[in-house]
C-alpha cells in the first residue's frame, strides 16, 4: 500500500466536521472528533455534512506542510486540530519526510503535538512532547513513530 507524502496535508476536506456550539451535541462532544474513529467510536460524526468529493481544487480550504512524519489520526475540538509527528533531529527540508526506502533511521527524534487553526491552517502552538531515540520499530506500512493519534476532552490533548 503505497501513502500519500506526510510533507502535505490536506486536513480542511478532511475534517470538514460542521460544529455548532449552540447545540446540546456540541455540549457532550458530539460535535467533535475528539479521538482515532470519532466521537462514537465508529469513524461516524452524528453532526457533519462532510463534501463527497475533493481534489486539489476542490473543497479544500488550505494545503500546510506539516515538520516530519506523522500517520496518526487528526483530531478535532471546536476552531482546533490536534495531530503528532516525529521529526528528526538535525534534519532539514524535504529529507524530515523521507524513509529511505522504508528503512527509517533511529536517531534522535522530537515527538512534537500540534494544534492547527481549522479555519486558516495556522500552527496555533506546537509543544515537544519527548526528545529521544526512538525503542521500538515502525510498522512496515505507516512507517513513522508518530502513528499513536491524540485524544482530547477540549480542554487538554493527550498524545
């Protein structure tokens, strides 16, 4: 299974989960994808309207590289979207994104969470999570040490 490049993410089609704080979903959760699969588990958003197409011109808000590599799910509360990913240290540009033939090397690595703007694609805060040498292997077919998606309650970001 070949994935897309972790270098661009095309979050906003994606995540396109319509959020009304007025209603009593938005009050319970509901309303958010506050965790891998959704809100109820089943990869379902009782509340949004998602488009059934996109493209690169196509009911996409914003294009935003994201530093490393990251598998994980995304997760959504209210204007934010939390994700991880796992950049190596001392690496710069387009080789942050590389697996070197699915080899991926075992030097130091920052495991960084993010929160995204979802309306504009703006990094809101990024925070280093763990600086260290990765201790166990990658999947063969994600590839990454950031593949763990976040959890949130909409007040803290568990990663």
């Amino acid at each position: 299974m070949r994935h897309a490049p972790a270098a661009l993410i095309v979050l906003a089609a994606v995540f396109a989960v319509s959020v009304s704080t007025s209603t009593p979903l938005a009050q319970t959760g509901d309303a958010h994808w506050p965790q891998w699969r959704g809100p109820l588990a089943n990869g379902v958003s009782p509340t949004a309207t998602p488009p059934l197409e996109w493209s690169e011109t196509s009911n996409v808000r914003w294009k935003v590289e994201i530093p490393g590599r990251g598998s994980s799910t995304p997760v959504v509360w209210g204007n934010r979207l939390y994700l991880s990913t796992a950049i190596p240290v001392g690496v710069v540009g387009d080789a942050q994104h590389a697996s070197r033939g699915g080899l991926r090397s075992r030097g130091m690595h920052r495991f960084v969470v993010m929160a995204i703007d979802r309306a504009t694609g703006r990094t809101v805060w990024e925070r280093v999570a763990r600086e260290q040498v990765p201790h166990e292997g990658t999947h063969n077919d994600n590839g990454t040490w950031a593949s763990g998606s976040p959890i949130t309650d909409g007040e803290r970001v568990y990663a």
